[in-house]
C-alpha cells in the first residue's frame, strides 16, 4: 500500500492505493492546528498502514536535504504552522521512506505522469485560488534545488486600468497579490463566482495570469503550462488568458498550438493526490 498527503491550506486530503495506485481509502481533514489536523492524520494512517509515502505541502517549505530545516513548512502566514517540523513528525510516527515537496509539485507531477500533459518531459502547473501557487516538472523531475518555486510571488506590471494596491503582505502587487480570489474579492466587493462572465475584471485577470505564463515561457520553456484551481472553474477565463497571452508574447519566441500550451488541468482535484502516490510507488520501484 502506498500513501499520500496533500497538505493544503485550507484541507488535508489523505489516501492510500493499492499497488496499482487504485485508491482503497481517502478522507479530507480541515487545516486548524497542528496538534488537531495532524492527530486526525496519524488516526487515519494507523489505521491504513502504507509502505512508503508522498507529500505535498502547502509552503514555503524546506526542501533542501542540506538544510538544518528540511521537511519543516517555514515562513507560512498560518501562524500554527510557522516553523513547523512536518516530515519530522510524520517520521516519528512511521518509518518509511517519503517524497516531500509543494503540494503544486505534486499537481505537476500528476498531470505529467496521468493528466493532461501525459507523453511529455515537462511542464508547469499554477493553482488560482485562495492564493497562487505553481509547480513545475523539467526533463521528468521535480523543480528543486536550494529552495522550490513560488511562481505565485511573481513580480508583474499592472494592468493600466487596475488601480488596486493587492494584498499581498511580503510584495503588495505581486501575481498573488493581484490575481488570488480574494484579491478579486477586495477589489470589487464579490467573489469571484459572483461575478458576471462578461465583467471586464476577467480581462485585467487573465492579462496577469498570461503576464505570468510569458514569463515562465521565456525562463523555462515548459511543454505545456496548466491551470487549476477555484478562480479557473470560471469558463470564460481561460480563453481569455489565451488570447492575452498571443498578444503580449507579441511573436516573439515560438510556442506550441495555444489549445495544446494553455490548458485546464485534467485530474481536476485528484492531481495532488495522484502525484503523491506515484512519487511514493517509484520511492520502492526504483
């Protein structure tokens, strides 16, 4: 049996699968505090004993072997979390091996290897949601290295017709900042759900998501860039970064077919989960 956390901000989904990473159990647990989220997550894994696990965090976490800190989540606003030994504590409770990255890393991985962008080497994911978030998987590995990437701290140009400061408390106006449902929220009074479809705060949104995705086209040149998340269950969004995206690249490096480059995640919810339990299997497969 193989198993897997993805640790978010607002839920805990954990699961186990067979060998064939079949789920046999799966349960969502509210993130509160340490003490209360992670006695319901060890009740559940004694109970489901695995072999091997992933995680995938909601972050900044550490995720350089080297590092005093590895497996702690870090500078998170979650103030119960700030700081917090993750992998340590779950090592206490049961010796296995682990993969620990982002809980996005894992989305990556899971619409790499099962999603939308499988047969190919690479590509990044970016949740809109709550917040921004994205990982990313290059020639079939995770992005690691001292640190993880925080592609929702990136730093953009306003929008000419967006006076709004954003919210974010360590940049202000970065993507997060600008983009994050509540910074659509706090902007225009609605969530983003409430929202009408031809408002034009979809313009100014998608112009910042395509601001992002050139960005991460010219530094990284993915095969195909994935979105997820609650904002992007709005239709016309999409579409719209698509477009936004052709006229800001302006030509200027080609890219694949834009319906193949841009596109919606495919394991929707799953793909986290479904990260995890691959990373655990190839943990003893390989």
């Amino acid at each position: 049996m193989y198993g897997a956390i993805e640790a978010g901000g607002t839920k805990f989904v954990c699961a186990v699968s067979d060998k064939d990473l079949n789920i046999v159990n799966r349960v969502e647990i509210p993130t509160t505090s340490t003490k209360e989220t992670m006695t319901m997550v060890f009740d559940f894994f004694n109970k489901h004993p695995v072999s091997a696990m992933g995680i995938g965090s909601f972050g900044p976490i550490d995720v350089n072997r080297n590092s005093n800190t590895y497996g702690y989540i870090t500078t998170t606003p979650k103030k119960s979390w700030r700081n917090y030994n993750f992998l340590g504590v779950m090592k206490e409770h049961f010796n296995i091996p682990y993969v620990w990255t982002t809980d996005v890393n894992v989305a990556a991985y899971g619409e790499l290897k099962r999603g939308i962008a499988l047969g190919k080497n690479s590509c990044i994911y970016l949740t809109v949601g709550t917040g921004i978030g994205g990982g990313g998987v290059i020639n079939g590995q995770l992005m690691e290295n001292f640190g993880h990437p925080e592609m929702g701290h990136l730093l953009i140009r306003r929008h000419s017709d967006d006076q709004f400061k954003g919210l974010c408390p360590y940049h202000g106006d970065c993507l997060e900042g600008m983009a994050a449902g509540p910074a659509i929220e706090a902007r225009y009074g609605k969530k983003a759900f409430e929202i009408p479809a031809d408002d034009r705060i979809w313009e100014i949104e998608a112009y910042y998501l395509a601001q992002a995705s050139v960005d991460l086209t010219l530094t990284l040149a993915p095969e195909m860039i994935i979105f997820g998340g609650g904002v992007m269950k709005q239709p016309q969004l999409l579409p719209l970064i698509k477009s936004s995206f052709t006229s800001q690249m302006n030509n200027y490096v080609k890219t694949p077919d834009i319906d193949e480059y841009i596109v919606h995640c495919k394991l929707r919810d799953n793909a986290g989960i479904t990260g995890c339990l691959l990373l655990a299997r190839e943990l003893l497969t390989h």
